[in-house]
C-alpha cells in the first residue's frame, strides 16, 4: 500500500495502539475544556456526540481522523469563538457516540454529518477535517456543495480525499484485475482488450513504485509504548506527544478507552464493525467547487527516532517523500480552488505540532470567506 493512502491511517493507528494498555489514572477527572455536550440523532438508533464551544458568527464544525473522538479538539477550537460558533463531533462507532453495526461508508458518515446540521439550524457551515475526515470532506464538497460554505483539511488530502490512480498502488490493483476478469469472461471481446491494454503503462508505472518502496521500508521513527510508558497516566502521555509531536487533550484518551480496575484504561471504545472505515473509500475526482484550504505536513516528520545515517534510510526516506509529494499535488491540481499550504517537519496531528502556524493559516483563511 503506498504512502498516500497509509500515511494518516499508519500515524493514527499507532497512535491509537499505544492506548491499548492498562494505565494508572486518577479515580476522578473532569473535562476541563469549556464545552457543552449534546447527543444528536441522525437515524433511528443512532445518536453522535456534538460539541458546543459557543461563539458567534459563521459556524465551524471540526471533524476527528480515524480513532479519535471531538475531544481531540479540545484545546484548538475553542482559539476560534471569538469570530465563530464552534463545533465538534464523533462519528458514529466511536467514544460516546452510538456503536452502530452498521453505517461506516462514505456516504452514510457525511450523511450523519449533515443531519447534525439540520438539528443544529446550521447554515453553511465551513467544516474542518483532520486525515480521514477528509474522506468525510470530499463526500460532502462533492455530493451536497451548497450545504457548506468552504472546506478546510488538515493533513488530509490523502487517497481518500483525492483518488490519484497515478499513485494508489493498492486502488489501481483492484481495478487491474477488474478488467483482467471481464477479459477472462469473454477472452476474444476487443473492447475489453483495449480496456486492459491501455491500463498497462500506469499499473506497471504503479506496481514499479510500490516494489521500490517494499525494496526500501521506511524505518519506524518511534519505539512502541514500552512498560516503563506503560506505568502511568503521566508516562503515557508523555510518550503519546512524542508521537504526535505536542500534548494532545487529555479527554480524548477518556473518551477513546473504556475505564480499567484502578483507575486504568480498559479496551479500546469504539466498534469492532467500525474498521469498515478504512475499507469503504470512494474515489473523488472531480473538482470541488467551494473555497479549500488543505494544510500539509510535508515533508512529513517521520518521528523522533528517525535518522538518515544510512544510504538505505535515505532512500526510503526520499521514496516516502516522493510518493506523498505526488499525491499533494494531485490534490491541488485536482482541485483548481485549492489553497494548499507545506509545512516542513510537521507531524501529522498538524494542529497539535504546528498549532501557531495552522491557526494564522485558517484565521487568514476564513478571514476571507
């Protein structure tokens, strides 16, 4: 799979993992963040956790990447209600949200997100995506435009925002062997020939940079929680920041994890049904005809422990490049209203490691609007 499509799912599920342990927490802890929490139905059964900074003006709806809750905007959201009233929510099979066996496609998510518009009256709302929520973004730019009013993606114009066949290794291999069954089926039907012909030159181009990539593995740039991490609260959360690059809220680690005996974190509180996730991407291709500003970590931070001391780590670290370079430009090419902001050495919890730099530019941004 190459780095377009596993950059944000690989630093989230890593960053997730890392939960997966039973950690000393204090008996009593309160959500400092000054939020009012409400549950939202947006079908029957079915009920997602919004948050509610306040403010006025234009609203701001924040959008999680895969794995996290609302709370991991804890910190940054609530910096834009002095111009706008802002928002969060959880996606279904998530924290408190409604644990749902089913509803994890494209469509059905962003439908969630709109029907919490309508029960909150809110008109064009600009929404902020972080990694997969940029799926979540581009569903809703493409199908329901005139529902927003302008799209902002954090670290998330990935595959699953913008499908690049020039670069989607795994994608172009689903659709390869699709038109090598249709053939198989009717092995003398010429049109079905050309179809497989003239994919050829760009699953071979595909198949050659995802050998180099295997060739050249990427080093892991942080080690895995280890038992001295693994020992408390306080540890945990030092190690989580070295990851992400800054101190994440403290909720969304509540939020995230069931309470263990004694104070410790428990199994993971999400639906297992919610992996479908990750499996369900719609190939976005076409323009989005709304205001975007996509903020990218690029070239991306590979972590604290990543050293180019090797000629083997330099290659890897140049294919890595090279492939997330070719997917930010697709994006931008791909969508002509685009304001695409590089931010070197970021991590991918962009907001979080590079706050100040993601707050002149959204403010700049919306300023504008």
């Amino acid at each position: 799979m190459n780095l377009s499509r596993t950059i944000s799912l690989l630093i989230t599920s890593t960053f997730l993992c890392g939960y997966l342990v039973a950690e000393t927490a204090p008996a009593v802890w309160h959500d400092p963040s000054p939020h009012h929490r409400e549950m939202i139905t947006v079908e029957e059964g079915v009920q997602l956790e919004v948050l509610d900074w306040g403010g006025s003006g234009q609203a701001l709806v924040f959008l999680a990447g895969l794995g996290n809750t609302a709370h991991i905007w804890d910190n940054f959201a609530p910096k834009f209600t002095d111009k706008h009233h802002v928002y969060a929510i959880t996606r279904r099979g998530f924290g408190r949200s409604t644990h749902a066996a089913s509803g994890y496609t494209p469509e059905r998510l962003s439908d969630d997100i709109l029907a919490v518009m309508d029960r909150l009256n809110l008109d064009k709302p600009v929404l902020v995506g972080h990694s997969l929520a940029g799926e979540e973004l581009s569903c809703i730019g493409t199908h329901h435009p005139e529902r927003v009013r302008a799209l902002i993606y954090l670290d998330a114009a990935y595959t699953y925002a913008f499908y690049d066949e020039a670069g989607d290794y795994v994608a172009s291999l689903k659709e390869f062997r699709g038109k090598i069954d249709a053939l198989a089926s009717s092995p003398e039907d010429i049109t079905l020939m050309n179809r497989v012909h003239a994919a050829l030159p760009q699953f071979e181009e595909n198949l050659t940079r995802e050998t180099a990539s295997i060739a050249s593995p990427l080093p892991r740039g942080f080690d895995p929680p280890s038992a001295v991490d693994k020992a408390s609260f306080a540890a945990m959360m030092k190690w989580v920041s070295s990851v992400v690059g800054g101190t994440p809220p403290e909720a969304d680690l509540h939020e995230s994890f069931l309470p263990g005996p004694n104070g410790s974190l428990g199994d993971s509180n999400r639906a297992p049904e919610a992996s479908a996730i990750s499996k369900s991407y719609e190939h976005f291709t076409t323009p989005i005809h709304l205001p975007i500003l996509a903020i990218m970590s690029y070239p991306q931070n590979k972590g604290p422990k990543f050293t180019a001391n090797t000629p083997e780590h330099v290659a890897a670290a140049r294919v890595a490049d090279a492939n997330q370079a070719r997917q930010i430009d697709a994006f931008e090419k791909g969508q002509p209203t685009a304001h695409v902001v590089r931010i070197a050495n970021a991590y991918h919890f962009i907001f979080i490691s590079n706050e100040p730099q993601v707050l002149a530019e959204m403010r700049s941004f919306l300023s504008g609007l």
